[in-house]
C-alpha cells in the first residue's frame, strides 16, 4: 500500500506530464498558415517587356583616300538606322594618329543621309593610324528575360502550373518587333488629318448611304 505523502506526489508530478501531452498534441495538429507569396502565372507576367539602352558601334577601316564604294554602303546603311533608332547623338571617333580623311567621309555621308551635322560629334582615341575609325550611339530598345530554362519537363508536376518557357518565345518576338520603344511608354501624337482628305471621305460615305436609301424597296412591297 503506497504511502498518501508519496501518492500525492506522484499525483502532482503526472498532472503536469500529461496537460504537456495534451498540449503537444494540439501543437502537431495544427494547420499550418497558408503562403500567401504570388507565383507569376502568364508569359506577360513571366517575361515583361522593358527599356533598355546599349551601345551601337561601327568600326570602319581607316585609309588615306577616304571611303571605299562598299563602306560607303556600309555608313550610309548605319547612318539610316541612327535616323529609325532617334538618337540624339552620334560619336565618330578617329585614332589619334591618323584616320582624317576617313572621317571627314564618314561625316558627309552621314548629313547625305539627312543627320543633321549638329548631331555629329567628332572625337580621337590614343591608336596607330591603321586603327579604324569607330562610329557609335546609344540605342533604346525592348528586351526581355532570355528564353531557355528547362529546369523541368512540362509534365513534371500536377499543380495547373505553366512551363518556364511558356510565352518567353512570344514576348521576344513583340520586344524584336518594336521599332521605337519610347513610343510604348508614351505614344507619339497623332497627327490631325488634312481638311481636304477629311471632306473626300465623308462625302463617300454619304455617297453610299444616299445610293442604299434610294435602292431600298418601299414598306408596301414591290407591285
């Protein structure tokens, strides 16, 4: 028969023992919180389209006679993009021991190409004078994230999720296909329509419906 001091002990020592287990059991079966962090789902939201700006150059081999026919091809093709691409600057930089004469050309073909002379900034580096002469300007143009992960098969999992590819081959084709990014941004002005072009077209529509209602048969039928 045990001792009542020593049962009374044990009472009171299993009594905490056991309210622990129940609350050890209730912590292990609560839910965790649910996350509540974004996955990006579409290729708009995957592979954003954005501005960026780079570096265009052309390296033009320097000679004593100016350009050759080929090079003059060649800038006046650099000079026509400059124009599409709206820079606001356009560096031609010469080595410091030579390159005079190729420059002076590569300036004139440049303004025949209709860039304004203003636009044209004339400058050396240190370099023999075989060295090239080096034309470039800063482009904007739309990028977005390269294409290329397979980190995992498309069936690889059964959560509805897309593949990482999924709209990265489309949205790089739109950011290829936009000649003026700044115009995504904010879009040029349109530009009103010539009053005599405005009146030519209103009065072929009215041309049209004049002839409609004439042609259309009476409400009591044709005899």
């Amino acid at each position: 028969m045990l001792n009542p001091l020593k049962s009374s002990l044990l009472r009171g020592l299993a009594l905490p023992a056991i309210l622990a287990g129940f609350l050890g059991g209730c912590a292990l079966t609560t839910p965790d919180p649910l996350e509540n962090a974004y996955v990006p789902f579409s290729g708009s939201e995957k592979f954003p389209i954005e501005m960026a700006s780079g570096p265009v150059t052309l390296a033009v081999p320097a000679s004593r006679g100016g350009l050759q026919p080929a090079q003059v091809n060649t800038v006046a093709g650099f000079a026509r993009q400059a124009l599409g691409n709206a820079t606001s600057t356009i560096t031609v930089r010469r080595p410091s021991s030579g390159g005079q004469a190729t420059a002076r050309s590569i300036v004139d073909v440049m303004t025949a190409q209709g860039i304004s002379r203003s636009r044209i900034k004339l400058a050396t580096y240190p370099g023999p004078a075989s060295a090239p002469v080096e034309v470039s300007y800063v482009r904007t143009y739309a990028r977005t994230a390269p294409c290329g992960d397979w980190s995992r098969d498309l069936n690889s999992t059964w959560n509805n999720e897309t593949a990482p590819n999924h709209g990265c081959a489309l949205h790089s084709n739109i950011a290829a296909m936009i000649v003026n990014p700044e115009n995504v941004v904010t879009p040029a002005p349109v530009s009103t329509a010539p009053a005599a072009s405005r009146m030519s077209g209103i009065q072929r529509v009215m041309d049209v419906t004049s002839m409609v209602s004439t042609s259309a048969p009476s409400a009591g039928g044709t005899p």
